[in-house]
C-alpha cells in the first residue's frame, strides 16, 4: 500500500503538492491539521495491530494443525509398529453370517 502512495506522489510535481497542502491549510485551518495528522496516526497503527493480530490468529492455527498431524502420524507409526496385535483382535471378532443370492428377498 506504501508503494501505491509513493507511486503515486511520482507522477505529481511541486507545484501540485503545494497546492493540495494550500487546500488543506484552508479547508482544515492551521488548528485542526495537528490533530488529523494525530488521527491518522492512530488509525493506521490500529490497523497495522489488527494484522498482526491476525497473522499470530494464523501461525496459532498453523502450529495447532501441525500438532494435530504430528499426533495422528504418532498414531498411525504405533499402528503400523504392532500388526499382530491387530491381526488378533481380527481373529477374535465374530464372523459376519453370509447371505447366499437365492436367500436375499426378492421385494428389492
């Protein structure tokens, strides 16, 4: 946004930049000047903490998701480390019965 407003203060002159400031001086008065500027000041340093804000909102994020996947790979590497254990709990669990076709009902 910085290069936005220097790129385009370029392409104005002396001349044009004395006569914008002469137009503030007399639309604003020499008073109020000072506490535009104050304004001004505030605004952009609010918005300037609102995107920082923001970017820690998104590397918290980030980090939580990373932590996340690295639990889940912790998982699935115990998983992959203990596959007799897995086969047993298989060898265990009860068999499913088997409909053969002529046995399924015939209203489908």
């Amino acid at each position: 946004m910085i290069q936005l407003v220097i790129l385009f203060l370029e392409s104005l002159g002396g001349g044009e930049l004395l006569l914008i400031l002469v137009f503030i001086l007399i639309f604003f008065g020499s008073k109020n000047i000072p506490g535009l500027a104050r304004g001004l000041g505030k605004g952009i340093r609010e918005m300037k903490d609102a995107m920082n804000g923001v970017q820690q909102e998104i590397r918290k994020g980030i980090h939580e998701v990373e932590r996340e996947t690295d639990s889940v790979l912790k998982d699935v590497q115990v998983v992959e480390e203990a596959p007799i254990a897995t086969q047993a709990a298989q060898d265990q669990a009860p068999e499913l019965p088997v409909i053969a076709p002529d046995e399924r009902s015939s209203s489908r």
